[in-house]
C-alpha cells in the first residue's frame, strides 16, 4: 500500500507592486505665433483706427487676444478666444452711459466754483480708484470665460465689489508704508482672484506668498526709496541740482520698472494652480529690458517726428501767408487761427497717438506675452483630462467699464 503524500501548504499570492507613478514632468508652454503677422495686424488696426475714428479697436483688441490665444500651446493644445467685437462695443456703450454722468457733473462743479472743484477732487479720486479696480475684475472675468481650451471654458465667480474694497484698503496700507506692503497687496488680491477662478470643475487657487515677492525685489524698493528721500532731502537745499538728480532718475526709472515687472512676473506664474496643475516661470530678470527700452526709443522718435510735423507744417503756413505782405506777427495770428494750420497738426498728433500704441502693443504685449510664455513649464497637465465643464460666460459689462477708463491687460 502506497502511502499518501500529502500536498504542501498553501502559499497565498501576493500581487506584485504597483508600477511606481511617473514622475511630475513638466511641458514646456510655448508661443509660435509669428511677430511680422501680429506686426501687421496691430499696423492695420491702427489705420483702422483713424478712420473709424476708434471705434475699431473693439475689433483690433479681439484680433490681437485671439493672435495671442491661439499661438500659445500647453500640452500641443491651444486655447481659443470666443470674445466678439460687438460685445465689446456694447460693452463699452453701457459703461460710458453710466460713466458719463460722473464726468459731467464734476464739470459742472469746476464751473459752480474752483473751490468746489478742489474739494468735490478728493472722493472723485477715490470713486475712480475703486471703479477702476471694480472694472479690472470684471474684465479679467469677462476675459476668462471667453476663454476655451480643450472645449472646457474658464470661468469665474467672486464680488467685483469686494474686490475694489480689498484692493481699497491696500492701496491705504501701501502709501502709509512707503510701498512696503506692495507684494502683500499683490498675493492677497491674486489668491481672491484666482480662488474665484476655475477652470470648468478645477478650482484655481494662488501659491505665491507676499513675503516670496518681496525676497525677490527688496532691492529695487529700497533704491526706490533712497532716491526718492535723496532728492527731496536736495530740493530743501539746491532745488536745481535735485531737479538735476530727478532727470537722471527718471532715465533710469524705466530699467528699475522693467526688472520689477519680470520678477513679478515670474513670481506670478509660478504661484497659479488649477487643482493638481501647476505653473514654474524660470523668466530672466533681464529678460524684460530689450522691450521697455525700445519702447522708449520709439517713442522719443514719435514725438521727434511730431514737432517736425508741427514745425514743418507751421512754417510751409507761415511762408505761405507771409506773401501776402502782412506783418510778422500778423502772419503769426493767421497761422495759429488757421484751421488748414489746426487740422495738419491735429492730424499729426492722432497718427502719432496711433503709432505709438502700435509700439505699445507689439513690445509690451506681444513681446512680454512671447517672452513670458518661453520661460514657463507646466506640470500633472494630465489632471484636466477628465475636466467636467461648469460656469457661464460673463457679459462685457466690465470690459466696457475697462475700455472706458483706458485699462489694458491680457
């Protein structure tokens, strides 16, 4: 009789690991739009501009957004602007009605009394401050949800109210410390902002703190501050070697403020989150110089061309009336009354005007926009894959309001 072997006992399996996560590696965000056809667009529009008498810049500013949007990839997949020109120029329509009674009566004041106009000074101030911050988040707002990417659009909620409020009471803080609240001031409006920022159901939030920014532009702040106190410190005792010192800072105003602004942006960037998704900006804190400075140098070259226009016109006049056998200062007289004389230098003035937002728009939006999306990486862009969409798309109630007091941005 065979003996029974009995079998060995059971070993219970034990799966094997999980494949270790792959590691958070970020894409570059990048910008292929080509600058010789956003060159000609912003030309284009600026002729547009003269004989449309403006209004075509409701079309030329969707133009130049929709440029933007379109070459400026994250993950192969670009955005898309879904802003329209005439909602603009309603936009705009509505604010100027409700802006206009404002204008006017503070005329009417200035007219009542120059005393009057000095005191009723004071709140207008502060109404425009506040509007003007009012009007900032209500573009921004309206900015974002004509935004789509992956046919998922941007959205956001919040008080353009409280907003201005916060921004208010900053402003108040900031002035009272000589600037020295400035970042604080940036970090606390940016985190509302972007707490009120989403991105269909991924909620934004903002990772930059006040103490981060200033770490980084101290030093500009306290140059700041030395000149300033130095050359009022001068005024009290050579007021014309403090206006000396005052001329040199100013040229130097421009280089202190373009390297604020790439440490600011850098700081920005870096700070954004959408859920799990995240933002680095490695932006050189020279990088913004080139840009700032051409657009002083263009500028200088507009208003040289401006008073050679005027010069030149009021001297072809001049010669022209002086013909007539009228004294010098008669001559004088008719020029200055001539309406020929009044319209070619108006004329000159607007093309000017027009030519130097054309330098504005390619060297601080498109270069700053180009230069800006070069240095940033984005990183887990493989958590919008499952985005479910949310939000409506805002009016372009704040945009108008935007449009009205001149405000610019992205």
């Amino acid at each position: 009789m065979n003996d029974a072997v009995a079998p060995p006992p059971s070993v219970p399996t034990v799966p094997p690991p999980p494949p270790p996560a792959p590691a958070d590696v970020g894409q570059p965000v990048a910008f292929t739009g080509v600058r010789g056809d956003f060159r000609w667009l912003v030309i284009r529009g600026a002729m547009l501009e003269l004989v449309t008498l403006g209004f075509y810049r409701f079309w030329l500013a969707t133009d130049m957004r929709r440029h933007l949007w379109s070459h400026t990839t994250a993950g192969s997949d670009a955005p898309e602007y879904t802003g329209t020109a005439k909602e603009l120029l309603i936009g705009f329509l509505f604010a100027l009605a409700i802006l206009a009674p404002v204008y006017l009566a503070y005329f009417l004041i200035g007219l009542e009394a120059e005393l009057y106009q000095a005191f009723a000074s004071i709140p207008l101030v502060l109404f425009f401050y506040l509007f003007y911050q009012f009007a900032r988040y209500r573009a921004r707002r309206y900015r974002l949800t004509r935004t789509v990417w992956r046919g998922v659009r941007f959205w956001m909620k919040g008080s353009g109210w409280l907003y201005a409020f916060l921004a208010g009471l900053w402003m108040v803080l900031i002035i009272v410390t000589a600037g020295l609240a400035l970042p604080w001031s940036r970090a606390a409006l940016e985190r509302y902002k972007m707490r009120n920022s989403f991105y269909g159901d991924l909620a934004g939030d903002f990772d930059g703190t006040g103490g981060g920014l200033f770490k980084q532009a101290w030093t500009l702040w306290l140059a700041v501050v030395l000149i300033i106190g130095f050359v009022v410190v001068l005024g009290t005792a050579a007021p014309a070697a403090a206006v000396l010192v005052g001329a040199l800072a100013l040229v130097f105003a421009p280089f202190i403020y373009a390297v604020y602004k790439a440490i600011e942006w850098r700081w920005w960037v870096s700070g954004i989150r959408f859920g799990a998704v995240r933002f680095e900006s490695n932006l050189a804190t020279s990088a913004l110089l080139a840009p700032y400075w051409a657009v002083i140098g263009w500028s200088l070259l507009i208003l040289v061309a401006l008073f050679a226009w005027m010069f030149g016109v009021g001297g072809i006049i001049y010669a022209m009336f002086a013909k007539s056998g009228a004294t010098g200062l008669e001559v004088g007289a008719m020029v200055a009354q001539s309406p020929l004389v009044i319209g070619l230098v108006v004329l000159g003035y607007l093309v000017c005007a027009l030519a130097f937002g054309v330098v504005v728009r390619i060297y601080l939006r498109r270069d700053v926009w180009a230069r800006v999306v070069a240095s940033t990486m984005v990183y887990n862009l493989a958590a919008t894959d499952n985005v479910v969409a949310r939000g409506e798309a805002a009016n372009a109630l704040g945009e108008g309001f935007a449009d009205g007091l001149d405000i610019g941005g992205f």
